[in-house]
C-alpha cells in the first residue's frame, strides 16, 4: 500500500540552528501543534463556570482551529507570492 503524505503541519514553529551547523538544526514542534496549544488555552480560559468542555471535545476543537489556522495561513502565503 503507498505510503499517505504527512498533513501539512505548517513546518518547525521554533527552528533554531547549533553552531551555524546546517546539520545541526533542532526544530522543536511544529506550527500546528503551537496553534492547538494556543487554541486549548483559550477554549478553557473562557469556558462558562459549570459547563466545562468535556476533555476530548476541547481538544477535538483546539486541532480542529489549528488545521484551520495553518489553511489560512497557506493561503495568505500564497496571496503574497504572487503580488
């Protein structure tokens, strides 16, 4: 069976280079996972007292912004390319 292609995860949100050693780069998390981090912070920072997010439901929503964050993101990207 082929191999499916990775999801675009938008690439190293924190890459940083050792030494000025090419080979060297460390690249951290990724994009998405910065973005659901950022959006399950916020989905429970403003959740309503007493109606809490079940757990799988907040993280379900949190990977849901992200995927949508790094899509527009690759959009405005490209928007910018091309002027």
């Amino acid at each position: 069976m082929p191999e499916m292609p990775l999801k675009d995860d938008g690439g190293p949100a924190f890459p940083f280079n050792i030494d000025g050693n090419a080979n060297a780069t460390m690249f951290g998390m990724s994009i998405a996972d910065y973005f659901a981090a950022a959006a399950i912070q916020g989905i429970m920072a403003n959740s309503i007292p007493g109606s809490h997010h079940a757990p799988d439901e907040a993280v379900r929503l949190a990977w849901e912004l992200a995927d949508l964050m790094i899509e527009a993101r690759a959009r405005r990207n490209r928007g910018a390319a091309s002027q």
